[in-house]
C-alpha cells in the first residue's frame, strides 16, 4: 500500500529517506525543518510542501517519521499531538516509549546505514530495523520499510541500542583510525590511496574467518620493539599515541598477552 | 629474468611469497626455518630443499628473502654471511642497515599486505615496496617485485616506517575495533553479519572522499547524552569503555569541539 508521509528533518537520513520512499510510490506531503532554506530544498526534490513551524505540521498524513538529531526528539515529545497516527522516530539510541506522548501508535525505524548526503545508497541493501509494541504501527512500519529495503527486521529495544553502540565502534571508530592512518602517512607526503589493497583485504577475510581470528602485527606478537618505535615515531601525535598504546594494549589483553 | 631463491623463514609472509615467486617462474632452492617441520613442510610445496640450520644455509643463490619476524632478522645479522650475494628483508619497520654486515648487495622487500596461511591472496595487487641503496640490490629486487605485483615502488627508509605504522592503524587496529562490535553484539545475541552492509559503506566511502568528510556519529555531534549512554552500557567492558572515551575524544579534538 501506497501511504501519505510527513518527513520531519531534513538532514542526511530524511533526505535519503524521503527520495528512497517517494522513488517507492508513497506520497511525500510535507517537509518539516527548522532550518526553513533545508525544508524547502528538501521538499521541492520530492514534491512535498513545507513547513518551519511544528504547528504547521498537516494532521491528514498516514505517517509521521522523525528524522532528526538525537536531541531534538525531545522537542517534538514536548509539543506534537498526532493522536491515531503512526509515528516513528529514527534514531538507534533514543527509547521508544517517549514517543508515546506524540501518539500511542508509535514505533522505531531505523535505517542501519551511514549517510553523507552527497553520496547516493543503494536502499535495497540496508537493514532496516523496526521497533513497536503496537501492532498497527509494526504492520504499517514493516510495510513501508520492505517497500524500500530488502532487510527488514524486528528487534527489541536493548537490540538496538547495541546495535547502535556497535555501528559507533564498526563505522565512526574504523573511519577515524583510517583519518589517523592518512594523517601519518602525509606527513611523509605518501597518498592515502596507498592503503586501498590493505583496507579492501582486511575487510574481505571479515567474510571468510573472525576479526579475532585475522589478527596480524606487533601487538598480535607483543612485540614491544616495534610498538616502542611506533610510540617514538607517534611523539608528534600526542592524541595518536595514546590511541596506538590503549589499541594495542586491549588486543594483547583480548590474546592474554603480557603487555 | 629467473633466479634461484632461498626463503629464511615459514611464516604467512614466507608461505605466501614463496608459492607466489615459484609460480612467476624462480626456482626456490631452499626454505630455512628453525622449525624444522614447517621448512620441510613449505619445501615440499615449492620443490625445495629445507634445512634449520644456518650454517647450512646454501651459498650459491642469487637471492635470499628474509622473511621472518622482526625480531628474529638479527640472528641472522650476527651470524650468516653472504659476500656479493643479494639479500633483503621483508619488514615494514626494521632497518635497512644492519643486513650490511650479511651482504653490502642488500635491500627490503616490503610486501604491504596482511596475510594469513589459510586465505589465498593475488599478488599481482599487492603493493611491493623496495629500498635499496645499492644499484644492483635495486634493480634485481625491483625485478623479482614485478614479476609477481603490478605495484612495484621505490621508497626510503623513513617513508617505508611511516607506511608500516600507518598500516597497524588501518589494519590491526580497525580489524580490533571491528572484534569489539562483534563482541558487543554477541552480548546480545546478534550476528557480526548485520554490520556487514554498514562495513562495507565506510570503506565504499573512502574512495569517494576523505574520511575526514566522511565523520557521522554522536562523537562527531559532541552528543555527549548519547555518548554518556554508550559509556554506561560498556560498563561490563572496561577495556572498550576506555577505547571509546579516548576515540570520541580524539573525532571531537579532530573537529575542534568541546570535550
């Protein structure tokens, strides 16, 4: 079934969210944001109205997703009323029970994906995990996520929190490390690209064996002559060092090591 | 041109590039290892002679890989002796000068990869790096490099040790955090697979733009009520709350926001 949607935020998530479920055949009516430029833009891609006011938010939609940061969910708690109406928030950490107070048929959809708004996803391919206790707002929620995504799954709330604090660790932690590795390597003026094969593979044997399992290099070895000359070759990266000694530290920990 | 190999160690480096080197065509004469069962084992795989001694180490090669650990390259610096022989090591961090008192016809052998024995891996991508200071070290190791990898390259000492540090952050590192998340999750009960989409993305991006740009996250928002929360529910962790802390606090120094 084809819903009318009410898409509120306008960051990387909703932008993706609302071009992925229009793209789907739901109908996008409006675009609520408190930056008024971004809801417009928003809006006009996917020929929805658009609204910086939370009163100005149409009370005729069939659902209503919150797309915004973590801490502006509060906001909506505070003063929306959407009595009947599905409403689901995004996000991976905040509780679902909050919700309530907008409408009781309330629920998570939470789309497993890091975004950047320039760079096109391919939706089918991401998880879309759906939290509800109400069973209208878990049909419906389901619904709209198998319209655009191939994986979509229920889970409970401890679920996904965990899974929440698990993509922090996998995508935001990983891509820092790959930020300190191209930091270090300019400062012998080596292009980052450098690194590619060394990614690509790491990545490939998490397929085919355990990252426990794959462990390689000094810390692997506790070998502390070539961690020392790493710490020595750090003393211009107080951050990174410390970095290199706690990482290095917890994988001897991990393979009972002496450290 | 071919030449005649002996490969000093048994390792996953030595397996690798001994197979690899054998089927470009080089005829391994030799693989020592002072575990005797896996010189012999390795030999038999590339039609070699084995031996665990270093006195009988041949004398007659052209080449000779030192592909052994780190710290194990100065046994041989104190005891085997190969005038007008050519011989490299094959370590991101140990340096070059010692392996004088072997050979002054002496080089590194850098193969920028991770290698684990059970896992197949083409060669012919993996970056080689070669240092040498002597013009005939140079041109035969470049020459053996190119016969097994399109990616052949010169490099000094000090760029080869930055790569070698940069790769333990791309690799070893990542690979940890990425057990971490696995561990997180088996806490409750969900496979490492549900990542994979999400792991898959943050090294998609890498090609796309810096992972500077790349940075999402709640560190990245200075979010610190969801931080807070992930701190709180590592609690059954110290070792990962500690990783967490120092990461989030090394994105925000990264981006200049209050810690």
């Amino acid at each position: 079934m084809q819903y009318k949607i009410v898409i509120i935020g306008s960051g990387n998530v909703a932008t993706h969210l609302a071009k992925h479920l229009q793209a789907a055949g739901h109908q996008i009516v409006q675009v609520y944001s408190k930056q008024k430029k971004n809801a417009i833009l928003l809006a006009q891609e996917v020929g929805a109205l658009y609204t910086d006011k939370i009163h100005e938010i149409f009370t005729e939609a069939d659902l209503y997703l919150l797309a915004v940061r973590d801490y502006a969910i509060d906001d909506f708690i505070l003063s929306l009323r959407l009595p009947e109406k599905v409403v689901a928030h995004t996000s991976g950490s905040v509780s679902l029970s909050g919700l309530e107070n907008i409408s009781k048929i309330c629920g998570v959809f939470y789309p497993f994906q890091t975004f950047t708004n320039a760079i096109p996803v391919d939706f089918k391919t991401i998880p879309i995990f759906i939290q509800a206790e109400n069973a209208t707002a878990k049909r419906i929620l389901t619904e709209v996520a198998q319209s655009i995504s191939k994986l979509c799954q229920e889970i409970s709330e401890s679920q996904r929190q965990t899974l929440h604090l698990s993509a922090v660790f996998a995508n935001n932690f990983t891509n820092h490390i790959f930020h300190i590795a191209q930091t270090i390597l300019k400062k012998e003026k080596m292009p980052f690209e450098i690194l590619f094969p060394l990614i690509k593979e790491t990545v490939s044997k998490l397929m085919l064996q355990t990252p426990f399992e794959s462990q390689t290099g000094p810390a692997r070895r506790a070998d502390w002559k070539t961690i020392d000359e790493h710490l020595r070759q750090l003393e211009a990266f107080p951050d990174y060092k410390e970095i290199y000694l706690i990482l290095s530290e917890s994988i001897m920990n991990s393979y009972h090591l002496e450290k």
